[in-house]
C-alpha cells in the first residue's frame, strides 16, 4: 500500500502529480504554477537528481547502452496505465477549459506528436519539459479529478 505524499508547495493537501523536470510532488495547477515561477529551486532539484542518476548508473555493473533504456512498451503495459474510461472522455468532451486550450496550435501539435509516436510514454515525458505542455496536461487531470 502506497503511502500518501503530500504537496510539496502547498503543503496541505495529498499530491497527485510531480512536477516534469524535477519530480517535487504537487496536488494542483495552482501550485504547479508556483513551483515552475521559482526555476531556481525546480533547476538545482533537477540537477542534483540527474547527478545521483548519472552515479548510481556509472556504478552500477548494468549500465543499459543509452539506446536500449528506451524499449518501446508493449500494448499490455499502456493498456493497464493509460487507458482513459468512458467517464473520463466525456469529462474532456465536454470540457471548456479544454477545449478552450486546445486552441493552441502548439498544444495541438504535441498532442499529434504524442499520438503517433513509436513510443508515447517517452514522447510525453519529453514534452512534459515545456511549461505549457505540462500545464495543459496538469490542467486535464485536474479538470477529470473535479468531475
């Protein structure tokens, strides 16, 4: 059983999400928004964690080839994580803080480059490092938790 983390803006409440770049837990777009207007603190937490990475990698007698620690996901493992419910579609369906978002071509356009991506969970994580992207995502999820 999972215990529960807490947002680490905020303080209050469980979070739900981690921020893209430096993975500091969160609870909402609130204070998500917050977390990335102090850079500082989101780049130094980044880096210190790339660099326990990058050591545990380098001492590690399995270190991957670059090229095979990004092997595509098969069918079954996106199927259990990242399937959407009927609820869930409708909620974006009839959205207006969605669809209002969506007028944004970039937005759109990484959505289409997510989609048909050979592997989607990486292409995601990838465009997760743009500020809009991600708050776009985060919005997403906060307006299918308020449903």
């Amino acid at each position: 059983m999972r215990s529960e983390i807490r947002c680490e803006v905020c303080e209050q409440t469980t979070a739900k999400y981690k921020c893209p770049k430096c993975r500091t837990p969160y609870c909402r777009l609130a204070c998500y928004k917050t977390h990335i207007s102090n850079t500082e603190v989101c780049d130094s937490v980044a880096l210190k964690q790339r660099k326990k990475e990058e050591s545990r990698t380098e001492s590690s007698p399995w270190k991957e080839k670059p090229e095979e620690s990004s092997v595509e996901q098969t069918d079954a493992e996106t199927n259990s994580e990242c399937v959407l419910t009927s609820e869930q579609l409708e909620a974006i369906k009839h959205s207006d803080w969605i669809r209002t978002a969506l007028h944004d071509s970039h937005i759109r356009q990484q959505l289409k480059h997510i989609h048909g991506s050979v592997n989607p969970r990486r292409a995601l994580e990838t465009a997760l490092e743009n500020s809009q992207m991600a708050e776009f995502m985060y919005g997403t999820l906060d307006e299918l938790a308020a449903k």
